[in-house]
C-alpha cells in the first residue's frame, strides 16, 4: 500500500459502511428482539468504529508501549551511542560511487487527484466546524440568558427527582426566555434549563421533565451529544454516519423516556406522552442545538416516542439475554474488524522483528547533520544481531529506487538474457539529464552509473509474468508488480530497511539458489572501494519527484576477514535526501562502530 492519503482513506469508508449497513439491518431485522436501551447502544458503538482510520493499530503487534516512543521518531535505547564526535566525510572523497543518478517522477494525476481529495475533505471539516460552534454560540446565549430557579416548589421537587433516581452530581437549574423546549448541556457542569415560564405545567408534568433531563445528566449523555458532533464534523460526506448519528440521538431521547416511565407510576404514563406533545407545540422549530439534548424534537422523532410511552412494557428477563447477545455479537464484529480500517497502518506497511537479538542505537546526529529523518539497520552475521536505529522507519516500506538494480541485474543473470562476458547494451540516442548515461552501457558501467534505461530494458526483456514470479519467489518486499513503468522508482513495488538487510544476506549466501557465477557477477558489479583490508560494496538509490528529491538509499556490506556486516539506511527530507547522503550517514555510523574506518583514520 502506497503512503497516499486517498486510497487507505477510501477503503476504510467502504469498510466502515460495510459495518455500519449491517448494524442498521441487525437492528430493523430484530427489533423486537432487543431492548430498547441496547438500540441506543449500538448505534453508539458503531460510530466508536470511526476513530479507528487513525488509530496505529500496526505497532500494537509489537511491544506493548514502543508505538509511544516512536512517536518521537528515534527509538529508545537498549544500548545507548550519542553520537557526536566524527563528523561525516566529505562527498568528495567517495565521489567515484556517491552519485545522485535518478530519474524525476512527475507527480501523476492520481496523486493530484488525493490531494485535491483531502483539500474537500479538510474544507468540510471547517465549514461543519463552523456550523458546530454557531450551535454552541446559541447554548452561550441561552446560558447568559438563564435565571438560577428559585421557587422553593420546584425545588424540593427537582431534589425530590434526584432522589428517585439516586443521582447526587450537582446540576445548576435555570430558565431562559430564549427556549420553549426544557434542554440539557455542559460536561463538567450540567445545566438543565427550562423555559421561563413554567406555570403552565403541573406538578406531574414539571416531574416528567426534570426526570427525563436528570436522566440525561446521571448516564453522561453530553459526552455522546459531543462524540456525535464530532463523528459528522470528520465523517460530513458520508450518509451513513448521519444516519446513525440521527438515530442514535433519537435513541438517546426514547432511551431517557424508557428510563423516565420505569420510575413514574404507571398512571402517570400517559400525562409523560402529553408532556412530550406539550413540548412539542411550543416549541419554535429552529436549527438544532448539536452540543445539547433537546426535551422536544422533530413531529417524526416525536411519533417514534410517543409509540414508545403508548407500549411500554418492561423488559423481560429473556429479552434481556437477547439484547446482550446481540450487543456482544456487534462488539465482537466491531473489535475484530476495526484494525483492518487503520488508515496509519495502510499507509506504511511495517515488518516487525523479535526482541530477542536486537539492539537499538541513537544516530540521530548524523541524520540531524542532513536535515533529513530516517532508519538504520545492521546486521552481524557472526553475532546474528541486528543493531536498529528508528524502528519505526526501519520497518516501514519505501520504493527501493536505484537498490533494486542489484536484483533485477541477478535476474537478468539468471535468465539468460545477459552474462558477465556479454550484457553491452546499446544506448538508443534518448538524451538524458546525466552524460554518464548517454552511452552504451555493461552491466558493470551501468550499475556504477546508476543507468536507469540499462535496467528498464533489461525489465522489458525479462518480461512482466517473469518479473512477477521472481518478485515472489524471492520475497522482495510486497511484491507488488501492478505498476509495469514504474515499480521500482516510485511505484507499487516498496520494501523497508530490515527487509533490505534480509535480503541481501540471502543473496550474498545465495539462499535463494541461483547459480553462484552469476551471484558473484553481481558482488563484483556492487564492490565499491577497500579501506584498512576490509572491502565495502552496495548500492544507492535516490527518489527524485517532480524534479526535487524526496528520499535517498544505500545498502550494501562490508567484509572483513572474520564476519560479514549487512547494513541500510533510509533517509527523507526536503533538500538533502538523496543516496549520497544516505551513503554517508551509513559510512559514518559504520566507522563509528569499527566497522569501515574512514580513510581518513
């Protein structure tokens, strides 16, 4: 999966519309079969679903806790090296290999197309934004306007309710001449307000009233009231989550009468249902308060209550069982489902490795000196140990670049359409932005000129069916071959920094069975340079994008008499991202570590 926004964010609505169809069918197909306090509830839990695009549920699958430190970028140490001293050499003593040879990738329309996409999806987030605050500048006015109730009638009757209901947070009464419609608001310190004049409801019916708001206030539904406003401010294009945001509001209201009518006397019942028409005269239709639970609704929600008052009946013990049931079944869908909806873990596909022979080092410093973020792998062969720096990019996929060069001159090896005495290929007059490459070319002169065309006609040759089965029976990274042109520069195909280590231990020990003339044909063509009896090869990779570079490779080894170390480094940025630099900050960690002294040294 590519790091474009649109794409992961458009599955995870298809995903999530998926669950939330089949939680609106559960709940038409069994009704009657589920209480009516469990409707509200599911439609709660299903809109919970929607925080789940941005939870990173992929660094779950390692330690618990490490998804938090690596959040800073830079893992924390087992064994920490602030590395600070041996500033990095200069380019120009590597500048027979350290070259920047790329090809630009224009931006593709698609990639227009996702941020023209996230630029709606961000303007409509501002404009229900600013619809959202109009509503909570409405409940400003009314709390302004309120008058503190001070009738000792009401109350004693207002304490009286909260006893009833064994409710004891202290709510603030008021009344306001901007309402005609009781409501409820505020999180830390509810408010029930009602409208000012109240002498024209009885004793009974103010108790149904203050019943049904206190009510709201002792199960927190102002929390909900908020978590609604918030799911259609982010979720605005989709209908679905008006859908259930609607429903579960009018849920919340016949819910709250559910509740009110278990606690009245049963011939109070029907003064409830009055109370509720009352309200509903009265009220002046006006833009809903989104923040608030209102006493009164539209005619439709308010028909849907008053069958409710008009049928209640106690939940039976059976029903009961039904409904918890049910909500388990949803919340197990829901649970299992939900990391599979990650936008975070879509976006970067990441490989994890065991604790048991890792070792994470700081070499933030030499990635600082470049202005660029990144991820460092070493591995040990005799030790079989791998030092880390930043799991996070370390384990995260990126295009291979110019590195996957090495593997497709070793597939062009092995199928025969070139060898090591023949692979000249003649440069077909195409001018290009580098005169290294406007020549004919082995496989020699192109791998250390980083030869794009060289490799692209080698591709041509080989063939995509054959490409795809070496892709796959090699395990490169995803393996992904659906785009022909460009899979390796900047395309479907990507691998992260441990892969890239992995796999060049297997070629280097030709796990992967190939002929050995043709392993060491590559080996050669990556040799680069010897310094102190140790021999140093690889290869970098440079990702230049609409003619500014973006990130930058280098992988390889280094031999010495005894071991074999397998390395890479990833790095991106905004100016000096590219192979050289990554070749750099590579050469520096290994000559800090002993492994490649600087020549210099």
């Amino acid at each position: 999966m590519s790091s474009s926004f649109f794409i992961p964010f458009l599955v995870s609505q298809i995903l999530l519309s998926l669950f939330f169809s089949i939680i609106i069918l559960i709940k038409k197909l069994l009704k009657a079969h589920i209480t009516v306090r469990t409707h509200y509830h599911l439609s709660v839990i299903s809109l919970l679903a929607l925080i789940a695009p941005f939870i990173p549920f992929h660094f779950l699958k390692s330690h618990p806790f490490d998804w938090i430190l690596n959040l800073g970028g830079a893992q924390s140490a087992i064994s920490q090296t602030h590395s600070t001293d041996h500033a990095p050499e200069a380019i120009g003593q590597h500048a027979n290999w350290v070259q920047d040879f790329s090809i630009s990738i224009e931006q593709s329309p698609f990639k227009m197309i996702d941020s023209a996409f996230f630029a709606v999806w961000i303007l409509g987030i501002a404009v229900m934004l600013i619809a959202t605050l109009y509503s909570n500048l409405k409940i400003g006015k009314i709390k302004k306007s309120l008058q503190i109730v001070n009738s000792k009638e009401l109350l004693t009757l207002f304490r009286t309710c909260k006893e009833d209901i064994r409710f004891h947070q202290k709510v603030i009464l008021g009344c306001s001449p901007l309402i005609k419609s009781p409501i409820t608001f505020g999180v830390i310190r509810p408010y029930i307000i009602l409208p000012k004049d109240t002498s024209m409801f009885s004793a009974d019916e103010m108790k149904c009233v203050l019943l049904h708001e206190l009510y709201h206030c002792k199960r927190k539904d102002m929390f909900i009231n908020y978590f609604l406003c918030l799911s259609r401010i982010v979720y605005w294009f989709n209908p679905l989550v008006w859908h259930l945001s609607k429903e579960a509001k009018t849920e919340m209201e016949i819910s709250c009468d559910f509740a009110v009518l278990k606690t009245l006397d049963k011939k109070l019942h029907l003064k409830y249902g009055e109370v509720i028409l009352k309200f509903t005269s009265l009220k002046q239709r006006t833009s809903s308060l989104l923040a608030a639970s209102e006493f009164s609704s539209s005619y439709k929600h308010i028909k849907r209550r008053i069958v409710t008052v008009v049928n209640f009946q106690a939940a039976s013990p059976l029903l009961k069982v039904k409904s918890a049931v049910v909500f388990a079944l949803v919340l197990g869908i829901m649970l299992a489902g939900t990391p599979s909806v990650s936008i975070l873990a879509m976006q970067k596909e990441t490989r994890f490795l065991p604790d048991t022979n890792v070792e994470y080092e700081d070499y933030s410093t030499f990635f600082d000196r470049f202005s660029v973020s990144g991820g460092f792998v070493l591995f040990d062969s005799n030790r079989k140990k791998y030092t880390i720096y930043n799991r996070k990019e370390s384990t995260a996929r990126f295009a291979p670049a110019s590195t996957y060069k090495v593997f497709s001159a070793l597939l062009a090896l092995e199928s025969g359409i070139i060898t090591k005495k023949h692979s000249q290929m003649t440069w077909d007059g195409t001018q290009y932005p580098y005169k290294e490459w406007n020549q004919d070319h082995d496989l020699f002169s192109a791998m250390s000129s980083s030869a794009t065309w060289y490799f692209q006609k080698l591709d041509r040759q080989i063939g995509e069916d054959h490409l795809r089965h070496y892709l796959k029976s090699i395990h490169y990274g995803n393996e992904d071959f659906s785009d022909p042109a460009h899979y390796w520069l900047d395309g479907s195909l990507q691998i992260s920094p441990l892969e890239q280590v992995n796999i060049l231990k297997k070629f280097y020990d030709n796990e992967f069975d190939f002929k050995q003339s043709n392993i060491q044909t590559v080996k050669d063509s990556i040799r680069l340079e010897e310094s102190n009896g140790r021999v140093l090869s690889g290869k970098t990779g440079t990702s230049v994008s609409n003619g500014e570079l973006h990130a930058g490779w280098f992988i390889g080894y280094v031999e010495t008499a005894d071991n074999t170390f397998f390395f890479a480094v990833h790095i991106q940025g905004e100016k000096q991202a590219a192979g050289s630099s990554a070749a750099e900050i590579a050469l520096s960690i290994l000559d800090k570590k002993g492994i490649y002294p600087s020549a210099s040294r």
